[in-house]
C-alpha cells in the first residue's frame, strides 16, 4: 500500500471539497488552523466539520498538562468513530506526555502524536504504546528543514523501529512543496498531510518539460500584458 495523502486543514469549505476527492483519504487540524479558519467556538467548529467531513480527521487538544489533555481528548474522542485524537508528544514545559498517551491508548482510543521531530522521541512512544490500538506519529519534516536539519534520516530510523508495530503509522507534516510527496513514497512513509494548494499541484504530476515550459512562457506573457508593459 502506499503513501496516503491527508489534507491539512480546518476550512470547512475546503474540507467538504476535498472530502470528494479520491487522492484524499483523511485530514489533519491544529489549533493555529482552526483559529485561521475562523473557529470561535472549538467543540462546535469541529462538529461542523464532521458534518461535510466523510474520512478520519484528527483533532489535537489544546490543554498543557495531564488532567486537562485527558479531560479534552474523552471529549474529542466522543465526536466520531472518524476522530483521531492529536496529542502532542510533549507539553509547553518540554514535558513527555508518555502517561497520558499510554492511558488514552490502552482505552483504545485513536491518536495522533503530534509535534515529533526525531527516531528518539518516536522510540518513547513506541515504549508506551500498544500492539493494537490505532497511533499515528507525525513528524514535522518541513519545519525540521526551515532549520537546517535533514529530516530525511530521522524518517528512516522512525519508521524502521516502529515496523513491529502493525497498529502505528508514520506521517510526514509540514510538507513545503509537492516533491515532498515523493520523498515520503520513497521513504515508505504510510501517511502524508499536505495542504490543499500543493495537493492540486500533485494531481497535475506527469507534466513533461516542454508543456511546463510552455506554460511558464505564456504566464509570463499574460501577466505582462495584464499590467500593459511597454519597453
């Protein structure tokens, strides 16, 4: 099976369009896309989604320590057999969130640990996990990247130590460009979460160099015409 492309994003509007698209398997939110989004009131934003949304979203809570991450992920998880449940693999303070991952997955309820950037971190949630509950990891590739960090063998070494782990899927996140998509294929990682203008660009893949040198030339063209240039 391949790599299973996920839009990130928490416009409704663009969820419901994306829902319909068969390259499209599942979706990702944040906080910081919900709040971009528009969303005012968090619990009813997200059950308007789930209203025009058909494939496993993931809902990531928003609380810093135990008490209120488990309180907030029974809620999320009561919404839909859809959900999965974001949890970050550490809290504002640098903490592990090992406990509470490890209580909320032996409840069999679907995560997805967000906010991982290294095979160490993967290899700590790995050790509270179990074999069969669902577990995505996600690992921010791009925002590794904008660092000067190379995510790539960070991928390899996660995805090698969780293969015992039938149950557990790693994601690439924070995709930066469509050939990204590709790295993740060739890597074998089982999920990509890619924004909605870079998925368009990935379903126009196959272009041959002359049609995308021609469509350069002719953009160039137009824009130029548009602002009436003259030399």
């Amino acid at each position: 099976m391949g790599t299973k492309i996920f839009c990130d994003i928490a416009d409704i509007n663009l969820i419901q369009k994306f829902s319909k698209k068969k390259i499209v398997k599942g979706f990702t939110t944040n906080p910081s896309l919900m709040r971009s989004a528009g969303a005012k009131n968090y619990q009813d934003y997200s059950k308007k989604i789930l209203k025009v949304c058909n494939k496993p979203i993931s809902f990531e809570v928003f609380g810093d320590d135990y008490n209120s991450i488990k309180r907030q992920a029974y809620i999320i998880n009561s919404w839909s057999k859809k959900v999965y449940v974001k949890i970050p693999v550490v809290n504002s303070k640098g903490i592990f969130m090992g406990k509470i991952i490890k209580e909320l997955n032996d409840k069999n309820i679907k995560l997805n640990i967000t906010a991982v950037y290294n095979a160490y971190q993967t290899r700590k949630i790995l050790k509270c996990i179990n074999k069969r509950s669902k577990i995505i990891i996600s690992i921010f590739a791009g925002r590794a990247a904008d660092t000067g960090k190379d995510p790539i063998p960070e991928f390899k070494k996660s995805i090698s130590i969780s293969k015992a782990f039938k149950n557990v899927e790693i994601l690439w996140a924070s995709v930066r460009e469509p050939y990204n998509y590709l790295q993740a294929r060739q890597l074998g990682c089982h999920i990509i979460t890619i924004p909605p203008k870079i998925i368009e660009k990935i379903e126009k893949f196959g272009k041959s160099y002359k049609s995308l040198t021609i469509d350069t030339v002719k953009t160039f063209l137009i824009d130029s015409k548009k602002s009436k240039f003259k030399i």
